[in-house]
C-alpha cells in the first residue's frame, strides 16, 4: 500500500511539474488560446487546488501536518504563477529595463535571426558592434546619414586616418564641422554582417561616440522600436 501511495504521489508530482514547464516553454500558445480571458489563470490555481486534494486523500489524516504543509507550499506556487503570468508583459518591461541598465550596447542575437536592443538608462540605444574585427561602441541615430566613427574609433578600426581629407561639412549638436569620407569593409552587429558600409570619420573631439547611421540601418530589411526594445532585422 505504501507503494502505491508513493507511486501516486510521484505521479502527481511529475503531472505538475509538466505542466510547470509546459507553462513556461510554450506561453505564445497559452496566449493564443486564451487570449481576452482569464482563464489559463484559473487553469493554473484550479490545477494546485486538485494536486493537494489528491495528495491529501492518497496521504490520508495520520500525515495532516505535512499535506497542510504542502498546501501552502503548492498555494505558494499558484500565487507565483498567477501574478507572473497576469504582469507577463510589465515584467518583461522591467527585465530590458535592468539588461539595459547592467549590461548597455548589448546586442542579443533571437532565434528569428534578428537582434534585439535595449534602451540605456540615458534613453538612447546603444550598440556594441565591430568594425573590421575591433570592437566598437555604437550610439544609433537615425538622423544620421551615415555611419560616423570617432578619430579613435577610425584608427583602431585599421582605417589610415592621417590619409583621410575633411571635406565634408555636417551640422552636429556642438555645431557646424567638417568629416572624412570613407567605407567599412566589415560591419558586425551581433550576426547581422553589412560590407562596404558608407562612412564619415570626424575630427578628433568633435565627436564623444561613434555613430550608426542611416547608411547601416537602410541596409536592414527592417528594424523597429517596441517600447525600451530596438529590433533589427537583417
């Protein structure tokens, strides 16, 4: 008898535990099934209300105490559940808040093959790509034509900037300055990989961060903003 009981218990435990993880990997599904209503919700707490009925009956009165425990542990869990899955999204929101306040230009590359972009706490989007080979710190900015890379950022990139002649006037925050035309061989941002990418290189202390310019972003088949998120689509 002692068996079974343990044997039906397992079962329950691993029919929960499915149903957990089943939660958890396929929300896009549960979304769509139950979307305007709150029932996955109530699927959910009606599922821990069952389990530590069973568990209680299967138990029997002589362990009381410990199905009283499991009912608040389990009861724990459905509250868990239900508050998580009710501030899906808002939670969501505070997770790009937090990735964009700990760890700024970080480009993560999705299973779709596009790559997504947190807004930094300043409320820019930052980007940290690598212009042939060498990493390099990005601010995005559509009203830029083209890509604009700082003196320093141009040096390191390989380009031979005491070559490069300033003939081009551009209107920046600080004011009218003259830049360098040029090309990026190699472009990377995360797994998205542009080649010969027009670029302007300026002059040295004219420019704090490199720029990435409309002359990178055209190239994209899209990108998008969705909220404190930037997604690029290659």
């Amino acid at each position: 008898m002692q068996f079974f009981r343990g044997l039906l218990i397992g079962a329950l435990v691993l029919a929960m535990a499915g149903g957990v993880l089943a939660y958890f990997t396929d929300v896009a599904a549960i979304d769509t099934t139950f979307e305007g209503s709150d029932e996955a919700p109530r699927i959910v707490a009606l599922s821990a209300i069952a389990f530590v009925i069973l568990a209680s009956l299967i138990v029997g009165p002589p362990r009381l105490r410990e199905v009283l425990r499991a009912t608040a542990a389990w009861g724990s869990l459905a509250v868990v559940l239900i508050v998580g899955y009710a501030y899906r999204f808002e939670l969501a929101t505070v997770g790009y808040r937090v990735l964009g306040a700990l760890a700024p230009g970080l480009a993560v590359s999705q299973a779709d093959g596009s790559v997504l972009v947190v807004r930094d706490p300043s409320g820019h989007f930052q980007i940290k790509g690598d212009v042939n080979g060498t990493p390099v710190r990005f601010l995005v900015d559509t009203g830029a034509s083209a890509v604009v890379l700082t003196r320093e950022d141009a040096r390191r990139s390989g380009i031979d900037v005491d070559s490069l002649s300033f003939t081009v006037p551009v209107s920046t925050a600080n004011g009218r300055t003259m830049v360098a035309p040029t090309r990026i061989d190699d472009l990377r941002l995360a797994d998205i990989r542009l080649g010969d990418v027009r670029t302007f290189v300026a002059q040295e202390g004219s420019l704090e961060t490199s720029l990435l310019g409309m002359s990178a972003l055209s190239r994209l088949s899209s990108w998008t903003v969705e909220g404190d998120r930037l997604v690029l689509n290659r």
